[in-house]
C-alpha cells in the first residue's frame, strides 16, 4: 500500500483528535503508521510530547499525557 497524506499532515491530525487534546488514548494499527509516516517517525512524535506509547497484537495505543501509568494485569 502506498501513503494516503503527507506524513506531518497525518501527524498533526492525528495529534488534533479531541481524544489527544483532552488527555485521553489514540488507537492505531502498526501497519497504518508503518505505511503514513514510518514507526520510528511516530515514536519520535509520541516522545517528544511527552505521551506514552503500548503496544499490543498490531494495535498502538497512544495514552495522550505524562502522568505515570499502570498496567494493572
């Protein structure tokens, strides 16, 4: 598959959602940032805003702030 949007517009849409603005969880598929913007392009994205990033099966999950975290089980 090929790109669909420029990688820093795919950025900064996805770090417009209501959910990113408001302290709450992006869910991505691995393969969908691999092919808009490249993985290690997004983890430098997620790092630099200070967010946390999990990963699970092929799902990201983004938890948009930088209070501590807990994995409960």
């Amino acid at each position: 598959m090929t790109r669909i949007t420029d990688p820093e517009c795919w950025l900064d849409q996805m770090f417009a959602a209501k959910a990113a603005q408001t302290g709450g969880v992006l869910r991505r598929s691995r393969a969908w940032i691999d092919r808009e913007v490249g993985f290690d392009r997004f983890e430098l994205e997620v790092r630099r805003r200070g967010f946390h990033m999990i990963e699970s099966a092929d799902q990201i999950l983004v938890v948009c702030h930088n209070d501590p975290i807990r994995i409960l089980f």
